[in-house]
DNA sequence: GATAAGATGTTA
DNA sequence: AACATCTTATCA
C-alpha cells in the first residue's frame, strides 16, 4: 500500500492528471473509512483562463499557490463542493479536478466532482489537507496503474473559457464516469 | 455595499 | 431547459 508522495505532484498537471487514474482516494469519516478509485480526472493551471488562479492569486485560490499534495476543496454553486490536489511546485499554481469515483467502500453515486463530495462528506473542512499522509481525514493511495491505451483525453466539462482544451482524462470504458 | 457568474446536479 | 442557492471576485 504505497502513498504517492510530495514529488509525485510536484509535477506537470497534465501527467498528474493522468497519473491519478486508478489511485484510491480515501476519507476518513468518523470511525469508518470511505474509498473510491479515481477514474475521471481534469487538468487546471495557472495559464489557464478557466483556473481559479488564473488572474492571480485571491484568498480562495491562494491554496494552488501552495504546497504540492494538498487538498483543494471549494463550494460551488453554492451548494455542491469540489475536490483537487494541488501540483507544480510552491508559488505555482495547478490542481487535478477529481470529477469521478468508481465506489469501493460503502460508496455509491459518486460518478460527479458535487456528488462524490456530498458521498465522501467532503467540505471545506477538508481543505488544504495533506494527501501524502494516511493519518490525514483525506489521502491518496496507489491503487493499480493504468495503461495508457486505456486512458482517454477530452475537452473539460462545465466551464466557459478554454473548452477546446483536451484536458479531461478519463479510464475507458468505466462505468462510473460523469455526465455527458 | 452591490452585483453577476460559477470546474453542478436534479427535475420536467 | 429551468432552477436551486450562496460564495467569490470585481467594481463603486
């Protein structure tokens, strides 16, 4: 049971993205343990006219400024919540969307970025967690590795800026993919 | 202080 | 296709 450590996002986004498919995003909820494998996933960077970051650093998007390895959790629409890691090295900003999650645990439903959060009772709280450590409430873990036959690239889904960018990664054929 | 838009999901 | 619902950024 390996843990992907700091230097593992402290990468290009678009590899960590890609990377992620098939790791096991897990949460640590009371007494019980909550886990999914990751199998949809979107890239974000500070060149990007869709990022948080993109005009520069605010007090929400100040965490994609931050370490690699941590959490990004922000509300959107204000009632659904959304989970990243942060990439690149400090002071510059990327994070990897995690859109979808193929259930492990007593998960199900969790084919969106808003619905995996409600199951995985992610909020805020979680924000700017450390996911390199399994004694965090929320970490990463390698789970198995995808080939990259079985990766495929696609334009974002829901935003307005950038969307002929091929930046979503997704596991082929899965079952638990969001929307379309 | 006000306002518009948003990395979504559900319902019709 | 509409809407629920509220934080965040931007502007005054």
């Amino acid at each position: 049971m390996t843990i992907p450590d700091h230097s593992f996002y402290e990468r290009d986004t678009l590899q960590v993205a890609k990377d992620l498919l098939g790791c096991k995003l897990l949460r640590r909820y009371g007494d019980e343990i909550l886990e999914g494998i990751i199998v949809e996933t979107e890239a974000y960077t500070a060149n990007d006219p869709a990022c948080h970051a993109y005009k520069g650093k605010t007090p929400r998007s100040a965490t994609l400024f931050k370490k690699p390895g941590l959490s990004y959790v922000y509300l959107i629409y204000g009632m659904y919540h959304c989970v990243n890691i942060v990439t690149e090295p400090k002071e510059t900003a990327g994070a990897v969307l995690i859109r979808a999650l193929e259930p492990v645990k007593p998960l199900d439903n969790t084919n969106g970025p808003g619905k995996l959060c409600r199951e995985m009772k992610i909020t805020k709280e979680l924000n700017e967690i450390d996911v390199t450590n399994s004694k965090s409430d929320l970490w990463v873990e390698k789970y198995k590795s995808i080939k990259k036959s079985q990766i495929i690239e696609t334009t974002r889904i829901g935003i307005k800026q950038a969307t002929d960018w091929s930046w979503r990664f997704y596991i082929k054929d899965n079952k638990f993919l969001s929307k379309k």
